[in-house]
C-alpha cells in the first residue's frame, strides 16, 4: 500500500469518527485542526484505524503521533 | 495528540464545590454517567460533609498544568474481597489529552494496589463509551462482562461494559508501561 493510498483510507476513517465528508487529513493535520477532536476521540479514532487496516498501537506509538503524518508513517511501518 | 502536561491529584476541598457541581451537570460529563443530576451549591456542601465520614468512597480533584479540571474517585473501599470501583472524569475540555488520562489511570492502580492493597479494581461504562473503552484496554484492563440494560436513565435503558485489573496482572505489566507517576494525597 503507499502513503497514498493510506491517507485515502485515512480520510474515510475521519470522514466516519467525525461524521464529515469534508475532511481531508495531510501530513501536517493535528488534533488542532478538527473540531471535537479530544482525548477520547483520539481514542476512538485509533480503534477505528486499527480495525481499518487491521493492525493494532501501543500506548508508546499513540504517544508518539503528533500529527498525522506521524499516524500515517506508523501504519505504513506495521502493514510493511 | 497533546504534549506532557504537569497533573496532579489532590483531596477536595470547600472551593471546589461549585466547580464539581457545574461539571458535574455538564451534558458532555453527564452523558456517561448513571446520572443527570440536578445540582445545589448547598447539596453540594452536604454531600461534601457527609464525604468526611464515607469511608466506602474517596474523592480527588484532578489539576492539570495548575487548574482544576475534573474528578476522579473510588468506591467500594470496604469490600470484602478488596475489589474497588472508580471513575473519573475531566471537564475542561482544552486541558484533555491521551496522555493524562493514561498517566492518571495507571497511577490509580499504583494507588490502589501498592497502597491501599487492594486486589482487583473494576471500570463499569456505559457500552457505548467505546473511547473510555479502548482506553482501559490500553492501560491493559481485562473484559469481564457486558450486561444488557443495566442502567436506565431518563427512560432509556444503556448497556454496561464492566473492565478490571487485578493486583496481579498490573505487578506483570506495568513494568512496561511508560507513564507520568501521579502522586495521589493520602
């Protein structure tokens, strides 16, 4: 799969947690840019990619996604 | 996605009253709750007198970077089987993170266990709280069960996941675990 191909995936995982057709994440999207996306979103939209791209985060990995592109790098590293 | 904030956990005192009471009937606090209240500033100061004397619950205020920002507590501190219920929640919403609630749940169970030697402590949420879920799932709590319609509130009737943590299991894992130590007044 490319980094493309993931963030096509990515956006239809927001598009559902969100329930916004309009978002499109990039590289540089963060928690800052999306409306209600707290915590516990955060949460909820980890379990959503995992089932997604049926792979699964530690607590250390979710840590460590800071922006999306983090997010994306990291399932790009586990579907190798 | 937030960085490392600086929490801390201390008991409640009069000030805070009022503050638990407008977070407490919060939509977005009450929604997970087993209730919607109706609050009182001078409910509040009862419930807080007769807390004084509970010694089946404890309460803390939750401050994150300095402000207070929710509540987190335990229950069932007499069981026999030393098995404890908690809760909590934060209700500031620009002081939430991934992060703190990680750091605070695995310093309750440092709490619970190494402390007050408790045995085993259980998370009851409502089912559809698939966020708080995953979190305590993370934190490595174990499913115990769902019960269908355990709670109605307002006429509706919710679902219940109960998760738990045994003394156990959190002395095998928490080795690994990487959290911020949050240190709670005894």
């Amino acid at each position: 799969m490319t980094r493309e191909e993931v963030f096509e995936k990515l956006d239809g995982v927001f598009q559902d947690v969100f329930d916004d057709k309009d978002i499109h994440v990039t590289d540089t999207t963060t928690s800052s840019d999306i409306e209600g996306w707290d915590s516990l979103v955060h949460i909820s939209l980890i379990s959503a990619i995992e089932g997604v791209f049926d792979i699964e985060f530690d607590i250390d990995e979710i840590s460590a996604m800071k922006n999306v592109g983090k997010m994306a790098d990291m399932i790009l590293s586990k579907i190798a | 996605m937030s960085g490392e904030r600086t929490v801390s956990v201390r008991r409640i005192q009069d000030a805070d009253l009022e503050n638990i009471m407008n977070w407490r009937m919060k939509p977005e606090v009450t929604r997970y709750m087993n209730t919607d209240p109706k609050l009182t500033l001078d409910g509040q100061r009862k419930w807080f007198v007769k807390l004084q004397s509970d010694e089946t619950v404890d309460y803390w205020i939750i401050v994150i970077d300095g402000e207070p920002a929710g509540v987190i507590n335990l229950a069932d501190l007499d069981d026999p089987n030393g098995q404890v219920g908690w809760a909590y929640y934060i209700a500031v919403d620009h002081l939430k993170s991934f992060e703190t609630a990680i750091s605070l749940e695995m310093s309750l169970y440092d709490y619970v266990f190494d402390h007050l030697k408790k045995k085993s402590i259980i998370a009851n949420v409502f089912s559809a709280n698939k966020g708080v879920i995953a979190l305590h799932k993370l934190c490595g709590c174990e499913f115990l069960e769902e019960k269908k319609e355990f709670i109605e509130k307002n006429g509706i009737k919710y679902d219940m996941t109960f998760q738990i943590m045994t003394v156990e299991r959190w002395r095998t894992i928490r080795e690994k675990m990487h959290y911020q130590k949050v240190k709670f007044d005894v």
